[in-house]
C-alpha cells in the first residue's frame, strides 16, 4: 500500500492506473525475512548436502508462494525448503525434495 500526496479516493488514483512507480533503494525499509527480488538474482543455489544447483535466474511470483527460476526449474520460498538466504555470501542454502530439481 502506497499513498500519494494529494490524491485521497479512488476517482483521483484513477490516473495512476497502469503506471510505473518507483523509488530510491534506500527508501525501501524491509523487514527481517523480507528480500528483494533483485538481491536475489544472482545468488548461488546450494542444497544442504553440498550440491550446487546453480544461480537464481529470476523470481516469480505466485499466489501460494514466490518461486525461485534457476535453469528453468521452479524452487518455491517456502520454510521447508529455504533453509538460509545469505545476501551477504551471495549463497540460499536449500533442503529440496526428492526430484524437485531432477
């Protein structure tokens, strides 16, 4: 949720309907557990048996949870399979199903 200056209802957002907003990264207050899709980009995929899987693509975005994309293949964020993010070592450390990533 957003406000705008000046705008109060929803006859005056009107507008704004199909338009680009942004903003300043550091304008951006997240919270613990909360990341960006962009600071995940590029991070290493790593299983928690020492298995790399490869570098987040994109991520995707779903009603029942974000997905993962790396080589095509979908890992969804939920807890019992993201075991760490560590935006710091550029690594998420995975506890995959069996044939997740097959």
């Amino acid at each position: 949720m957003i406000s705008i200056e000046g705008i109060e209802d929803a006859t005056s957002a009107q507008g704004y309907a199909g338009a680009l907003l942004t903003t300043r990264r550091d304008a951006i207050a997240l919270e613990p557990g909360e990341y960006l899709d962009d600071d995940l980009i590029g991070c290493e995929l790593r299983g928690v048996d020492g298995r790399d899987y490869g570098v987040v693509d994109r991520v995707e975005h779903f009603p029942a949870s974000d997905m993962l994309v790396v080589k095509g293949k979908m890992v969804p964020m939920v807890r019992a399979i993201v075991v760490e993010i560590a935006l710091h070592r550029q690594t998420i450390l995975i506890d995959p199903p069996a044939g997740l990533l097959d």
